[in-house]
C-alpha cells in the first residue's frame, strides 16, 4: 500500500512536518510493509516558507532587512540553491506582528525590506520566487519594495503616506536582474485594489486606519494605480488579487510580472506532489481543526481536491484536533479527531501528546482500510 502523507502544522503544537512524521511513524507500525512518502503543507501563510524548502531540501538563511516601521529585523527566507529558487514570506519583514499595537499605522509603514530581501536572495543567484504575502502590517501599494528594487517615483518616499506624493515613475535604474526573475505570489483574497472591497477599505482598519485614514489612502491608490497603469502601459488596470497585502499584489503583477496563485496551489506545485499522488492508494492530511472553512482554500482541502482530481479511486483521510461541520466538497472521505481520551487544550496541544495522538489515530486508519482491502465481502 503506497500511503503519501501531508498534513498542514498544528498551530502551537506541531509543524507540518513533526506532524507528518507522527503519521508515518503510527502507520509503520500498524503496516511495516507499506510506502509512507511525507510531504509538508502549508497554504501560502506561516509555515510556507519552512514547508517548501524543508521539502525541497534547501537552506534557510537570515538578512538583516528593514522592518515596517524603518527600522531593522533579521528576517527569514529559504533557498533551494539548485533550483535557483527563493521562499519568502513578506510578514518576516513586513508583517503586522513587527508592529507594536500603539504604533499601528498603515501611513507609517513600509514593504520596503521586503524590497531588500529580493535583491538578497537575487545576489545569491536566485531567479524564480515564491512569495506568501499574508500578514501585512502596510498598505503601501508595493511602494517601498518597489522602492528598495531600484524603480523612483517622484515626490514619494516609502511610506504608505507618500502615497500622496507620487507624481512619475522612473525604472531606468530598477534592478537589471528583475527582467531574469520570475515570482509566483501565494493571494488567497480576491479584492481590488480600490473601492469598497479594496485594501484600504477592507484590511487597512486591521493595521491600524482611521475612517479618514482609509479613505485618504484609497484616493492615492486609486491615484497611484492609474500613474502605474499609464507607465506600464497595463491592458489590464486592476485584476482580482490586487488588493492583497495593501496593494502588494498589484505591485508584483504589474511592476514584476508576477502570477497570483492560491496559497495552497502554489505550495503543491513547488513541492512537485501530483506524481506521487497519482499512483498512491491513500492519501492522509489534516491540520489543527477541521470545519467548514476547510473547503475554503484550506491546504488538507486543497491536497484532498488534487488527489482525487489525479486519481479518482484514493481514499482521502483529514485528521484534526478538533472536527465539525466539514462541507461534503472539502474532498475528503472521511475526517478523524485525533484526541484519544477528554483532555484540556494545553495537553491536546503538548508536542508529545499530539504527535502520539496522530500516530495512534493513523494507525488505526490504514489497519482499517487494509482490513477492507483484504476483504471479500467488503470488496468482492
């Protein structure tokens, strides 16, 4: 029996990979002889970048970057050095925990060390990005990444408040090696760029806008992407995804070419997961709890979904902390609480705990499933 194995982090608990070691371990046990193969997961936010290049076998590096404020943070990313390939997640250096929350402000915070961690990762020899864009404390438009990459814009600075200022674009000095780059960016939002389902309106109030704050810095987006548009020279002026991470989206599609994907689609096809899929018997995933949000975009959905798509007779089985309500197009057979016995929440969440929680109920699963396998009347 070939079993694949890719179950996103148990948040405070578990990694994804811790995870689906504990589920490899259990059906081991109960199936010596059987192919476990385990993959990371994740769906574009935290966790992504340590779930591709942990599965890709690359390094993970650190550089000193500037934070939203302006000021510094040793920020995260990974390479997968043979692939010439870069992982980021832009909140390491931009993301709205940095932010004390008396200081959250979105006129005051920039992406420009998310700018700074590109040209890092370009001077190493990497041309081809994967960029989760979740967690942003700025709504900038890109303008500070932008920025750090070499473009200028006249009268602006890096700030969501220069916004206002913009009044031309210059890339005669962006940096050459752009045009050799390739970015996929993990946008799970469908918002525009502007308007009332736009970033200003929708997630600016998060970090910190005012009622005047948003619809100040919806006219300079709105100012800001039309100037990009015309400099461009764009057929398309705003796109749905736009509007992610404060304008960020809008910033990497049209400054940077760059294609927004769905978290979870994005982080499966880096990890190259569909060929083991398509000749495996039984596919296990899950995360910390399982509901109805699961068919959402989340990433034990999103495995589930390709699974069957790849090879219609898998059995799909999610396993979760917790299990409620899970929508019958989640792409799932079948969905398992792992908890054993009652149990507080701190001991449900102690690493040891659920590691053997999720081996004892993976186990479980693949006896079962061999028993029916093995039967007659089950399947004559």
């Amino acid at each position: 029996m070939k079993i694949i194995v890719a179950i996103d982090s148990l948040k405070g608990s578990l990694t994804s990979l811790e995870a689906g070691a504990a589920a490899r371990d259990g059906i081991l046990k109960a199936l010596p002889a059987a192919q476990v193969k385990v993959f990371p997961l994740a769906d574009g936010g935290e966790g992504t970048c340590r779930a591709i290049v942990n599965g890709l076998g690359g390094v993970l590096k650190s550089a000193e970057v500037t934070d939203p404020l302006g000021g510094k943070v040793a920020a995260e990313f990974g390479e997968v050095v043979d692939k010439r390939l870069a992982v980021m997640e832009m909140a390491n250096a931009a993301g709205l925990t940095l932010v004390p929350e008396n200081l959250r402000n979105p006129l005051n915070t920039t992406t420009y060390g998310v700018g700074e961690l590109i040209r890092r990762a370009i001077e190493d020899g990497c041309r081809d990005f994967v960029i989760g864009i979740g967690g942003s404390a700025t709504n900038d438009c890109g303008l500070g990444m932008l920025t750090a990459l070499g473009f200028e814009f006249t009268g602006g600075g890096i700030y969501g408040r220069d916004l206002a200022n913009v009044t031309a674009i210059d890339d005669a000095n962006a940096l050459p090696a752009l045009r050799e780059c390739t970015f996929r960016i993990a946008c799970d939002v469908t918002n525009p760029l502007t308007g009332a389902n736009g970033c200003s309106a929708v997630y600016a109030p998060q970090k910190g806008a005012t009622p005047e704050i948003v619809q100040a810095m919806d006219g300079w987006i709105k100012n800001f992407g039309e100037l990009s548009a015309t400099f461009l020279g764009l057929d398309e002026k705003s796109v749905a995804g736009d509007g992610a991470a404060g304008g960020l989206g809008f910033a990497f599609r049209a400054y940077l070419r760059g294609e927004l994907v769905p978290g979870v689609d994005l982080v499966l096809d880096a990890l190259n997961i569909a060929e083991d899929l398509k000749s495996a018997d039984v596919l296990i995933t899950g995360e910390g709890r399982l509901d109805f949000q699961t068919a959402q975009g989340k990433a034990p959905s999103g495995v589930a979904k390709l699974a069957k798509k790849l090879n219609p007779k898998i059995i799909t089985v999610g396993l979760g902390g917790s299990v409620a309500d899970i929508s019958d197009d989640a792409g799932l057979d079948a969905a398992f609480a792992i908890l054993r016995k009652p149990m507080t929440l701190a001991d449900a969440m102690n690493k040891k705990i659920a590691a053997n929680n999720i081996s004892e109920t993976a186990a479980q699963i693949v006896r079962l499933i061999e028993r029916a396998h093995c039967s007659d009347k089950i399947f004559p």
